[in-house]
C-alpha cells in the first residue's frame, strides 16, 4: 500500500515490532523515529500520510508535544501507543485529535484496525478531482526541490527562462499555494517528487 508511516517510538523492540506488523500487512513504506529531531526530519522529508507515536518517550509524556510540532507543519492523522490509561495522559494526547488509541499490550488486529480507521478518516475528506501536474510540471517541481533556480532549470529543460517563470506562475496558481516552499511540501506530501 502506498502509504507513508511513521512511527515516534524510543524503545527500540516495539518500535520494530509495529514497523513488522505493518509490512506484513503490506503497508511497505514505514520509517521510525526514536526523538523529536528524528521525528521532525522524517516528517519533512517523507510526505508523511500517518503517525504512530508512544505518548510516554524517555520517561516523559512526550509524544503528544512532539505531535504538535508535527501538526503545525503539514496535517495528519495520529495513533497513539501507550501503556498509560490516566484520564490525564489521554487528554493531554486528547488536544491533539488523535484518530485512535491503543493501548500496550496490543494485538496485531488492534494495531491494524486503529491503522486502517486512521487512513481512512484522511482519505474520507481528500477530493477525488484534485488537480494533477503535467510531466513538465513535475520536472520543474522536482528541480525546484533540489534547490534550482530559474536560469538554471531553463538549461535543464533547454527553454526560456521566460517560460519557466510562467510555468512557476502557473503551477502555484494551479495548485493554490502561496509559495515554491509550499508547493515542493505539497509534492512531497503527493509523492509526486521525492526529496534526495
């Protein structure tokens, strides 16, 4: 299945565990991450589609915090792993509207279910008509992504740098977005381009 997974997990056992589960239900592209900064670059290079994250990371309730930070940069629907019932510790994650919980210890159709709800919840609000870019669009985002200036993707494509410009023009227009910034991030969320 197409979908991009990351998993927010210190202890390293579990974490392989879930990234296992996932793989054999065919769900291949699975990444984890053991601290936020791992977390962070994952999320911005991946085109992340979903996150399963430990409430409790490093003895501390951190997996909702690091949630946060992850939400702010581009939505997606969370699972929480956690061993903790507290009602404290579930509204603490409650703020950051997680799809579903499980709790430890879980079976494998646990983990699956609340994955497969998740995914669907996100796919249940993208419209199917969404625009798609051309083949000379996606050239241009992918060189874009890879830090190209104008002039240069001009060279690349042997046009005018008049023309690449229009098309820049266009495509933000096209995809309303405000930004190359923006655009490359959408890309990359669509897995129209990968980041190298």
């Amino acid at each position: 299945m197409q979908h991009c997974i990351l998993i927010i997990e210190d202890e390293r056992l579990v974490a392989e565990h879930v990234a296992s589960v996932l793989k054999q239900a065919q769900y291949e592209h699975v990444v984890i991450a053991n601290n936020r900064k791992d977390a962070m670059q994952l999320y911005r290079q991946q085109g992340v589609d979903l996150i399963i994250s430990d409430i409790n990371l490093y003895g501390q309730h951190e997996g909702p915090l690091i949630i946060r930070e992850l939400l702010a940069i581009r939505p997606a629907p969370v699972v929480y792993l956690t061993a903790y019932s507290e009602q404290q510790t579930l509204d603490d994650a409650l703020l950051t509207a997680p799809a579903a919980y499980v709790l430890k210890p879980f079976t494998e159709r646990q983990l699956l279910v609340a994955v497969k709800m998740a995914l669907r919840q996100t796919e249940a609000v993208t419209p199917g008509n969404e625009p798609k870019p051309s083949a000379r669009e996606l050239d241009i985002i992918q060189y874009l992504a890879e830090g190209m200036s104008s002039k240069k993707i001009a060279e690349k494509l042997f046009i005018s740098e008049y023309t690449v410009n229009t098309h820049r023009r266009n495509i933000l227009r096209k995809f309303d977005v405000g930004t190359s910034s923006e655009l490359i991030a959408m890309a990359v969320k669509q897995r129209w381009i990968k980041l190298l």
